[in-house]
C-alpha cells in the first residue's frame, strides 16, 4: 500500500527506478563499451517506487541489507539519478548518510565543524555565530581541538548530528548515525528533531532499529527487494517488517 501525505509534499518519488549493471570482470566493462555487445548482468536497485513526504513529518524507512535503503537515500540527495521515474525535491536539505560523512579524520573537531558547515553550504560567518551552539549540543567541549580520526563512533554521531541540525534544515535525512549514540544522547537528538519539524521541516529516518522509528515517527515506509511494501502507520509496518524477518531466521536455523 503507498500512502500520499496529505501535507504540502516536499518530496515526491514518482514511479522511481535504479538499474545497476554487474559486471562479472573489471575488463568486461572495456569489451562491451569497445564491442557494444553486453557483458553485464542488470541488477535493479529500486523498482517503481512512488511516495510523498509532506512538511513537518517524520518518516522511517525500514528494511534489510540490500533492500534497496540506501539506493533510494541516494537519488533523494542527489548523488545518483534514477534510471525512470522523477523525484522533485522542494526545500533546502541536510543530510547524514554515514557517519563522519563531510568530515576531515586528520583535522580537529573544531576545525571539522567548519568543514561540514562549509559542506552543508554555511559561510564561515554562520558556522562562527553558531559554533558555541554546535558544541554545547554535542557535549564535546574538551576534545574540540582533538584528531577527528580519535573520537570513537559515539562521538563523531554527536558532532555529525550537531553540525547537520543546527542549519534549520527544511529537509533531514539522517542513515543510521544516531545508532552509534548513547540512549541520553538520542533522547537528546529525538527532541532536536521534534523542534524542527514543529517549524515545518521534515526528516526522513533511516534505522534497522525497530523501536528507534517507532518512538519517534510518525509514519514508516518499508522497502524490500527495491520496491515499496508498506507505507504507513509505524507500528503496523514495523511489525509486519518484524515479522519477515523471524520468518526468515527460522527458515535458516
């Protein structure tokens, strides 16, 4: 079932695909752009996939390994393009794919923070006038002039999440970064995210973690095998989404 917000829609995913080509040797790429005879295998990242996301919400997306999560995150932010299909996107975003992404792992956190900043397209000027912001948010105070490559996973998940909130994003999309944090801290980031969307921005919450989406969206899409299963309410989705994969545990015990 695909659900349309009834918001004002700020992304919208129309009949989306991805084909990938495998290719079973490096040199096979040479031999089929030389001979113009195929020697890949197409493999299908996403097929079809429709859905909307209107202003103020906050939406999960579950599934497993190779799904077809991170596809989808990817044609959303702009590093790749679907192969069919449109996605319009109507509002400025930030975005936190992995960990440490936009990051320097030999300069400082302090100097990190103009980094990503810069990244997420701040003038020096406006990371400046919020830097005391992004720190006290992080609780990072003392290791500020430290190594990035020194903070462990928990850390780099507070600067990462501290650096992409604090630009009143109208659009967050955030893959599994808080899951390196502690419970206090994602309590801590579930509240920052609560405060922006009540200002009208929209997160997008990519998490294996069942019970994270569940306490804090209010909307769940599930993806499998690169289409969309379920789009809906979190609990019933996450459920269902549970439920497959007991299924499949008992089927490889």
């Amino acid at each position: 079932m695909t659900k349309t917000s009834t918001r004002l829609p700020v992304i919208t995913v129309d009949g989306v695909s991805k084909r990938y080509r495998l290719y079973s040797r490096p040199i096979d790429r040479i031999i089929e752009f030389v001979t113009g005879r195929a020697r890949h295998q197409p493999y299908w990242g996403l097929r079809d996939v429709s859905f909307s996301i209107g202003s103020g919400e906050i939406v999960g997306i579950v599934g497993r390994n190779g799904a077809g999560k991170s596809t989808l995150l990817r044609l959303l932010t702009g590093i790749s393009t679907p192969t069919s299909g449109e996605i319009t996107i109507r509002a400025r975003m930030s975005a936190i794919l992995e960990l440490g992404s936009g990051f320097h792992p030999e300069l400082s956190g302090r100097e990190n923070v103009y980094l990503g900043g810069a990244v997420l397209g701040m003038s020096t000027a406006d990371v400046e006038a919020r830097y005391d912001g992004i720190v006290d948010f992080a609780e990072l105070g003392p290791y500020m002039d430290m190594p990035f490559k020194t903070y462990s996973l928990g850390m780099q998940a507070r600067l990462s999440f501290s650096v992409a909130s604090c630009i009143d994003p109208e659009i967050m999309i955030i893959d599994e970064a808080l899951g390196a944090g502690d419970g206090a801290f994602i309590a801590k980031c579930f509240e920052r995210i609560r405060q922006i969307c009540a200002g009208g921005a929209t997160v997008v919450f990519v998490s294996h973690n069942t019970y994270l989406v569940q306490r804090l969206c209010q909307r769940a899409l599930w993806i499998d095998q690169g289409r969309l299963v379920a789009d809906g309410d979190p609990a019933t989705v996450c459920r269902d989404y549970e439920s497959l994969l007991r299924s499949i545990s008992q089927d490889e015990a």
